[in-house]
C-alpha cells in the first residue's frame, strides 16, 4: 500500500524487491500538481499516473513465454482478482492509512519524484 515492489519468476527463479514509495503514500504537494496538470491536458485515465483515489498506486503484469494455454491462464489471473465488494471493504479500511514510519518530504533530503 505504501512501497512499490516487484516480484520476478523466471523459470525456478523467484525474487521479490522494494523499491521507492508511492508518491500517493508521501504528504507531498507534488502530487495535487501532478493530478491538476494532468487533468488540465486532458489526458486518457488509462494513462494518466495519478487516479483518485489510489494516486499513483497501480499493479502490472508482464507474462513472456511460449506454448501457453491463454485461456487456463487468464481464468487463473482472474480467480485472483478482488471482488468490487473486497475492494470496497478495503477501501473502506486503508484509504487513510498511514505506515508507522510514514515518509514526511519536510524530513527527507533531496527531490522525491
């Protein structure tokens, strides 16, 4: 909710790494410009990087490989995702959810985006 991250599996391979926080997780006015000017251009939600009222929070998926059966594997990723109820409930619960340590920009050195 608070960190980016990524998760690889490659073959036996499997790694799991965190990188910087969300800018929607820092008490930080660059994001209220960055959801201002990107409304102002009009720019398609699907490509905009801030959305209320996640921010910039988002999940990827990349599959690369060969001979893969399309349809047991889109059924798969689908039986993972949440239902509009879970995600209401969850909304519900994390919305304004901070970290214990959350990040104040007033207290870190250097640009955040």
């Amino acid at each position: 909710h608070w960190q980016q991250g990524t998760a690889s599996l490659a073959g036996r391979r499997f790694a799991v790494n965190f990188g910087a926080p969300w800018l929607a997780a820092i008490n930080n006015n660059k994001i209220a410009k960055l959801a201002e000017e990107e409304a102002e251009q009009n720019i398609d939600e699907g490509q905009r990087l801030y959305l209320k009222p996640w921010g910039d929070r988002r999940t990827e998926l990349v599959v690369i490989g060969q001979n893969m059966d399309h349809d047991a594997m889109n059924s798969a990723l689908e039986a993972c995702l949440v239902s509009d109820e879970e995600m209401q409930d969850y909304s519900q619960h994390f919305i304004e959810a901070r970290p214990l340590d959350a990040i104040d920009e007033t207290k870190v050195d250097g640009d955040l985006a």
